[in-house]
C-alpha cells in the first residue's frame, strides 16, 4: 500500500504531463525547416500586398490614398491559412509514425488522447504566435503607408478569426494524418481540397449566382457588398473572412449585406459593372454572417477532430 501511495505521488501531475507534450509540440515546430520557410512566406506576401501602392504611386505618379482602415481589413486569405496549416501540422502525427517515435511515445505515462490533444494545443500556440507578430508587422507597415489607422482596438477579431479559419485545414490535416499515418497522402488529400474549393467555388459562384450553399463549404463563401457611406466594400460571407466578418459585425451592426447575381452577357457586350451589371440576389445582416461562419467553422473543426482523435486512439502501433 506504501509503495503504491509513493508511486501516485513521484508521478508528474496531468498538467506536467499534457505541457511536456505541448512544449515538445512546439519545439518541434519551431525547429523545422519547412514552418520557418511558411512564416518566411507570409510575411513576403504580406510585403508585397503592402508593397504594391508604394510601387504603384512611383510609377504613375499619383499619390496613395490614406486608407484608415487597412489594417483591420488585412484579415489574411485562403493560401495564407492552409500554408500556416501545412506548416504546422503537415506531419504532426505522421512523423511519429513514419519515424517510429511513436513507440516510446506512448509508453510514456500519458494517454493516447492526452498525446492528441497536446499535439493540437502546441500547435495552436505556435499559430497563435505567428499571426501576432504577422500582425503586429502589417499594422506597423500600413501606419507607414496608408497614414494613422482607426480602429485598431478590433484587431483582436481579426486574429481569433485568421486562428479559426487556418483550424479548419490543422483539423483536417490531423485526421487524415491519424487515419493514413503517412505524411504525403495527408498533404496530397488536403491540397487537392483546397485546390477544388479555391478554384470551383469562386466559378460557381459567377455563373450560377452568390448562393447561400457557397457559405458551407471551407473557403470564401458567396461573395457580397456592403454599403459604408458612399462606398461599396466587398465582403466574402465564408469561412474564411471570420475575422473581417466580425469587424463589420462590431463597426456596422445593424448593416446588410447584399448578393448581387452577375450578368455576366450584360458584361461581356461591354455592358457597365456590379451593381448595374447585377441583380439583387439577396441580402444578409452583418450579424448572421459572422455568427453562421463561425458555426460552420466550428463544426468542421470539431467533426475533423473527432475523427482525428478517434482514429489515432485505435490505431495499431507496432514497435
């Protein structure tokens, strides 16, 4: 009875345990070559995008309009958030398998569920830090470009929403990671995913219309505008605009947003642009897109989850 007393006492606590995963997670990340070659990526992407007025100005003469509200509107993109993805947890369970570090792994005192989910805590902590220093750059850039910026204090919107919409493609990537155990089949899987969703939705959404379908689908969504003085704002109504969608949401509560069908004819006869070109298709509040993007958000990550959990608690491991 002593000796078993004593044992439950020299053994670590569950938070011990789950932060050694979640530290060793982190390490991990931080020391592969790929994730520093993403962050190194992004902010070249982010660079150019702030770039291109400067370029611009220089070559046509014409000065760069202040833009008070860039740096609350910079709320990443579809490639910015698969890359983040990718980069952090292309391998993250694959890897233990191919390398076989899995076995000691779960020999260890931890549990196969704790392993997961100190993967995926790990992982979002390097993610989380990445997005706050990328934005902490933007914002400081767009201050040098478009002049002082308004709002700022919104910014942590655009940062909740940039993590949740890059969860998506980790939940993915972690359950097709589980399930085939191999690190270029999970890729592969995930990017011809992408691939599909990037290129079929926006040709649907020209020729068939914004429809509402659009939105439950990972990706931009059905593509909108939303009147803000005198000026038209495009907004995307899918998952991947969460975090601009709740800056509309916090700026302009009681707006709508409205769907226009293009008259793609109307255009190709050298017909006049959106909205003349369009009909009104129909209109949402700012509130029910940014509330419906984030549950749709949340229900793939949780579903992606689950089967990522499931399937790594049953998998078979042989030394």
């Amino acid at each position: 009875m002593t000796t078993e007393k004593r044992a439950k006492t020299d053994r670590p606590s569950w938070f011990a345990r789950f932060w050694t995963i979640v530290r060793y997670e982190m390490l991990w990340n931080i020391r592969k070559k790929k994730f520093i070659f993403v962050i190194i990526i992004a902010f070249v992407i982010a660079t150019v995008v702030l770039l291109a007025p400067i370029i611009a100005s220089r070559s046509t003469g014409v000065a760069i309009t202040a833009n008070p509200n860039y740096a609350i509107t910079f709320g990443g993109s579809s490639f910015v958030f698969f890359l983040f993805a990718i980069g952090t947890a292309m391998n993250s369970i694959t890897s233990e398998f191919e390398s076989g570090t899995i076995v000691p792994l779960v020999t260890k005192p931890v549990s196969r569920t704790m392993i997961f989910l100190g993967k995926l805590f790990g992982a979002f902590i390097v993610i989380l830090a990445s997005y706050v220093v990328l934005y902490a750059y933007v914002t400081v850039a767009s201050v040098i470009v478009y002049g002082p910026q308004n709002n700022l204090q919104y910014l942590p919107l655009i940062l909740v929403g940039s993590i949740i919409s890059t969860f998506i493609w980790v939940s993915l990537l972690f359950a097709m990671g589980s399930i085939t155990k191999n690190t270029i089949v999970t890729v592969l899987v995930a990017f011809s995913l992408f691939l599909a969703l990037f290129i079929a939705i926006p040709i649907v959404s020209v020729f068939s219309g914004p429809s509402q379908t659009l939105n439950y689908f990972p990706g931009n969504g059905a593509s909108g505008t939303i009147l803000i003085g005198r000026n038209f704002t495009s907004v995307g109504a899918g998952t991947d605009n969460i975090g601009i969608d709740l800056v509309n949401y916090a700026l302009y509560p009681s707006a709508n947003v409205s769907f226009y069908k293009i008259n793609v004819t109307a255009i190709t006869a050298g017909g006049t642009s959106l909205p003349a070109s369009g009909a009104l298709w129909y209109s949402e509040p700012t509130s029910l897109i940014a509330s419906r993007a984030i549950g749709i958000a949340c229900v793939y990550i949780a579903v992606f989850m689950s089967i990522g959990w499931y399937a790594f608690k049953r998998s078979q491991i042989l030394e």
